[in-house]
C-alpha cells in the first residue's frame, strides 16, 4: 500500500508520470524463398511492421 502525500516523490510521478517507453520492430519477409534456397535469385524482401509495444 503506498499513500499519496502532496510533496513526496510518489505524489509527483504520480502527478507527472514519465513518458512511456516504447520499442518499435521490424520484420522482412522473403517474397521468393524457394529460389533464394536454390541460389536462384536474391532474396526479395518485404518490410512488416512498425510493431509496436
């Protein structure tokens, strides 16, 4: 249990919490697997995302 009291420091984030954090991630997906595992071609990608959490 925590109480709030005006001037302590949990009063204050509480009052201005920080800014969240948060992470952004990408993915490539391989448009042409087969003939890049053959040795056929380059690998064509494709970018997925932001995914952010």
């Amino acid at each position: 249990e925590i109480t709030l009291t005006e001037g302590s420091k949990v009063f204050a984030t509480w009052k201005n919490p920080p800014p969240p954090v948060y992470m952004q991630f990408f993915f490539f997906n391989v448009t042409n697997p087969d003939e890049f595992l053959k040795g056929e071609a380059k690998a064509r990608l494709t970018e997925v995302g932001p995914y952010t959490f």
